[in-house]
C-alpha cells in the first residue's frame, strides 16, 4: 500500500516528466496544461442493507497535445456509513466487507489515479485512441476510505464530431486488486455519450450512460446516467455541472457534481 508522502512523491514524478517531455514536442503541435478541481456527492446502498454517503474532491493535474494526454488525479474523501462499501477508483461506491454496528464518518487522502492516452486512428471528424490507466491503493483501507489495492484499465475510446454534436463512447477491461478476504471479479465496462453545442455560445450540454459488469459476487453492476451542462471562458477556463442517477443497485441512488478546469 503506498502511503501519503509516497503518493506526493509519486505526483511530482509525474509532473517532471511531463515537463521534460514538453520542449521535445513538435513547435507545431498542440499543447496544453491543466489543472482541474472538483467535488462530487453521491448516495446510495449499492445492494447492500444501509446507505453510504460519499464526498469526493479530485485534483487533476493534466497534459495534452494532439496525439498524446496524461493526467494524474489526487484526490480528497470524506465517507459517511457502516463501512460495508468504500470508493472504488473516480469516488463512486463498491461493497466491501461486512458492516459494523454503527454508521461512522471517515476522511483521506483518495487513490491517486495515473493514467495516458494515445491517438491510434480518426480524420478531420473523428478521433480513436487507446488509454489506460493505474488506480493506487493510495487510500486507507482500515478507514474504509478504499480497498488498499491496486487496479489497472485498458480502453479504447471514440469520437465522432459534428456541427454541434459530439457523440463518443468507451468500451474496456478493468482488473481489480483482491483485499484480505474479498475475492472481486475483473470487469468489462463501457460509456457512450452525447454533448450539444447551444447556439452560438461557448455552452454545451449532454448525457452520458455508463455500464459495468459486478465486481463483487451477489450484486449487481453499476448501471448510472448523468446529466451535464458546461461552459467555457476563452477556452481557458470551463466549469460543468452534473447531475446522476442509477438505474441498479449496483450505482449510487443520486448524485451531482461540479468540476472547474483551468488550461494553460
């Protein structure tokens, strides 16, 4: 299990090499920093006998050019419940273990989540690329702040653009670090989505519809939809709002959200 100062170790690693990086790009090629910030409630029992409460506050530190993107995400937890279900990898719940005689609250540091993404296909109108991505057991499993193993994605993604309109989607395999005692599946996921441009405005708004097999034996799947409306500010700084809703017990009952990202 990493511990905090090794997760902070393992940030400002990354940052350097992105910067090392950098002047070895093409002078022709788009670039861009980031840094994004956000917070995430979400509720629900997850198939379970009582509900869990989970706040979630992302740092996401990011680099982007035409062909390739990293990003590295840190992020901040707070759980209210009995302790039967943690945060899995992106703040959402998963069951874990039995449940204790009282509801209790915990708070940490998160599993820091690293991941890059490289452009293997598209035109002038599409885009294909293939990503993955590594979940830390950065987070106290004694807190229930998180199962305490590591797990690693593989995806591929697409995009087709239009005048408006941008519809993509996903389809990839995750494999789930085992804590003492809890045996999880490796799982198939996937997400398809649509976003709207509004008028001449730098708006836009969209959905978004994510399945994944059950990781955990005798529940079911996550099976979620969100809601999402954004707008940028000179394509330098863009802040969307979201609103979910799970359709098995496998998803949290409700949730919303608020991201702010700042590109350089």
């Amino acid at each position: 299990m990493f511990t905090e100062g090794r997760g902070t170790t393992l940030l400002l690693t990354v940052l350097s090499l992105g910067a090392s990086l950098t002047p070895a790009v093409n002078a022709a090629t788009d670039e861009n920093l980031s840094v994004s910030i956000g917070a995430e409630y979400s509720s629900g029992d997850y198939g379970t006998s009582s509900e869990t409460n989970i706040w979630y506050f992302p740092v996401t530190f990011g680099y982007e050019t035409d062909v390739n993107a990293f990003h590295v995400t840190v992020p901040y937890v707070s759980v209210e419940g009995t302790g039967n279900v943690v945060p899995g990898g992106g703040g959402r719940g998963m069951p874990h273990g039995p449940a204790s005689a009282s509801r209790e609250t915990e708070s940490g540091l998160g599993d820091i989540l690293l991941g890059g993404s490289h452009k293997i296909g598209g035109t002038a109108t599409s885009r294909i690329d293939l990503t993955g991505e590594i979940k830390f057991g950065t987070a106290d499993r004694d807190k229930n702040l998180g199962t305490g193993e590591t797990d690693f994605s593989l995806q591929l993604d697409g995009q087709k653009y239009y005048s408006r309109d941008t519809l993509y989607g996903s389809g990839g395999y995750r494999i789930l670090g085992d804590p003492p005692g809890i045996d999880y599946n490796n799982v198939f996921f996937g997400y398809g989505g649509w976003s709207h441009r509004l008028g001449d405005t730098s708006a836009s708004a969209g959905l978004e519809y994510y399945a994944q097999q059950s990781a955990h034996s005798g529940t079911d799947g996550p099976s979620e939809l969100t809601l999402f409306l954004s707008n940028s500010h000179d394509r330098k700084t863009k802040v969307t709002g979201y609103l979910l809703t799970g359709f098995s017990d496998g998803s949290p009952d409700w949730g919303f959200g608020i991201t702010l990202k700042f590109i350089r």
